[in-house]
C-alpha cells in the first residue's frame, strides 16, 4: 500500500494556435489569382479521462511537465494546418483538478470514461482567404494563432465510497472492515497501522452492495496537521455516511466523538451535514449492563450499535443500519434533484 498516491502537482500547458496563412494564388495564366491562405491548425487540448480500473495517482507521481502539441500553421492553397495532438490524462474517479495559485476547481471526474477538457488548446488564426469578399477581394493580413494555456496544477484524488470508517487509531476500523468484505488491510496493534485509504465492497441482502473505505485513524489536532489524519480528511467529503468506530474500552466514549467530530467541523464545517452512526466495536468484552451504561452517555440522535469483529456479532444489524441510511441519502438526492429541475422549469418558463 506504499505506492498509494493521492496528491501531484505537475506544470501543465496546452497548444498554441497555428498562425494563418497569408498567401495569394499565383497560376501560369493569371499571376494575381487572389487570396488562398489556409487556416492554422488548433492547439492540444489537456483531456482528463476516468478510469475505474484507476485507484491511485501513482502513474502520474513522475510526470513533472504535461505540454500538449501546437497546432500548425496555415499555407497556400487554403491548406488548414493540422490540429495539435491532444493529451489524455487517465485518473481514477474522484478526481479534481485545482488551479495551484487561485485554489480553484477546474475539473472533477466521476463517472469512468468520462473526458473532461480542462485545458483547452489555442485557436487557429485565420488565413487571409477567410477575409476576402466584394469590398476587400486582397486581403493582406491573417490571423496570428491563439496561445494555450498553462499554469502548475494540482490533481487531488478524493475516494469514492459510501461508507467512511472514522476513529482513533487502534479503534478496529481495519478489523471491522476485514470481516464484512474482502479487503485484506494490515492489522496489527500500534498507532497509523493503516497508513492509506482501504476500499473493501460490502454484500447485502438480495445480492446488493455498498463500498465501505477504511481512513488512517485520526487523532486530536489532525486538521492543524498533526498524525496522518489531516492527509486523508480530503477524502471523507466523499463518503455519503460517515460511520464513527468507537472501541468499547475506550474511557469516554462520547469525548471521543465529540474529538472527532469537532476534528471534522474545523476541517470542512460541510462534513456535519452528512449522516453520522456510531459503531461500539470490540463489544464481545461488553456485558449488557455496560452497554446500557454506554447507550446512555452517547448523543440521542445519532444511531448506534454494538460490534464485534471476532465474534461477528452485531455485524448484520450494522449493515441493517448503514443500508437504511444510505437509502436515505440517495432519497434526498433524488428530492434536491427533483427540485433543482422543477426551479430550472420555472425559470425557463419566466423567461
């Protein structure tokens, strides 16, 4: 998992225009046949494209210039220069691009083969046969060829899943996922054993799924850059739920998640919006007693339940859980575009 790569900066610079011609017709039997310069050929676009066989930025990490081709000049004969060859950069879905000066976004892929032209090429000049007509029949100038763009960019991978595990380091979140997918995260007992994102693909009843992303553990102070946290915060703003994995010995269970909630407000204040559940794992160390004791000290309004990973315990009703809450949200989606076409009718209408 060391070749996981979430973050490049590289120069990027699209092709200029080709200049058109300024050229007149010269025959054998007529030495002023009139204007016949061509148009220059249009510079190379930067096209980023999905690919969801991608899941790191690794094959980027070394490609520290992107220029794209120039387009060609026009000539005689209306001859059109040929357009500048484009450049077609694969990426794996959940990324954007970001103009590094003015921190804009300038494109976000997700959907795979999805092309997106970021950094369009310059257009051609116009050949001096594009301005001839009654009143000028010799024109004697041509257009010059649009410059490209170019600028150092940033390309940010954000993971796309449905679930995101949040939590202390050592809170069994790498467990948890190990025992309701397939994924294989290394497990061990110390602190940031889980140093990249881990995607693992959750079965359901009736053969649906849902994918579940295990975060490198987050401590207090991640969003000043403290721990590996602040690295990887980037990517629960892709997570529809955001499942907080609280281990049952840990000695305050509701100061912890108010920590790793606060840890997210201060990072993006957006993040409170999503649905929040609570997952007490390592509860197989838990009589029922304890668990009404700790039931009692957690927020009311968010859902929880206990957990075991070795046991496999309580690990039906969490998918239960998260299935429900993510029907949920793809509800609301549904809802807010409904309403985002009906205010688009109205305003076609008005107009």
């Amino acid at each position: 998992m060391e070749n996981f790569v979430d973050y490049i900066r590289v120069f990027c610079k699209s092709g200029h225009g080709g200049a058109g011609s300024r050229h007149f017709m010269r025959t054998k039997f007529k030495a002023l046949a009139g204007p016949d310069g061509g148009d220059g050929g249009r510079g190379g676009h930067l096209i980023l494209r999905g690919n969801s066989q991608l899941w790191t930025l690794l094959h980027l990490r070394w490609y520290k210039n992107v220029l794209a081709e120039n387009g060609g000049n026009g000539s005689g004969d209306n001859c059109t220069g040929h357009n500048g060859k484009d450049i077609v950069i694969e990426v794996p879905l959940g990324t954007i691009v970001r103009d590094e000066e003015t921190g804009e976004v300038e494109a976000e892929v997700m959907k795979d083969g999805e092309e997106i032209i970021f950094m369009p090429g310059g257009q051609g000049g116009r050949g001096n046969a594009y301005f001839k007509s009654a009143t000028n029949q010799a024109p004697e100038y041509a257009q010059p060829g649009q410059p490209g763009l170019e600028g150092w960019k940033v390309l940010e991978l954000k993971v796309l899943a449905d679930v995101g595990l949040v939590g202390f380091p050592n809170a069994g979140k790498s467990t948890l996922l190990s025992s309701i997918t397939a994924a294989r995260p290394k497990i061990a007992n110390y602190a940031f054993t889980t140093l990249t994102p881990q995607l693992g693909m959750v079965h359901y009843r009736d053969d649906r799924s849902f994918c579940m992303a295990d975060l490198p553990g987050i401590i207090e102070g991640a969003h000043e850059g403290k721990g590996l946290g602040h690295r990887f915060l980037r990517h629960i703003e892709r997570n529809a739920v955001l499942l907080f994995v609280i281990p049952a010995d840990s000695p305050d269970h509701k100061k912890e998640f108010d920590i790793l909630v606060n840890e997210l407000e201060q990072y993006n204040p957006e993040l409170l919006d999503k649905q929040f559940l609570i997952a007490i794992s390592k509860s197989d160390m838990l009589d029922e007693e304890l668990q009404e004791a700790i039931s009692a000290e957690l927020p009311a309004d968010v859902p929880h339940v206990f957990i075991s990973s070795v046991t496999q315990a309580g690990l039906q009703q969490l998918k239960d859980i998260l299935w429900e809450a993510l029907s949920v949200e793809a509800d609301n989606v549904r809802e807010a575009m409904l309403e985002d076409d009906e205010e688009e009718e109205e305003e076609n209408d008005e107009e």
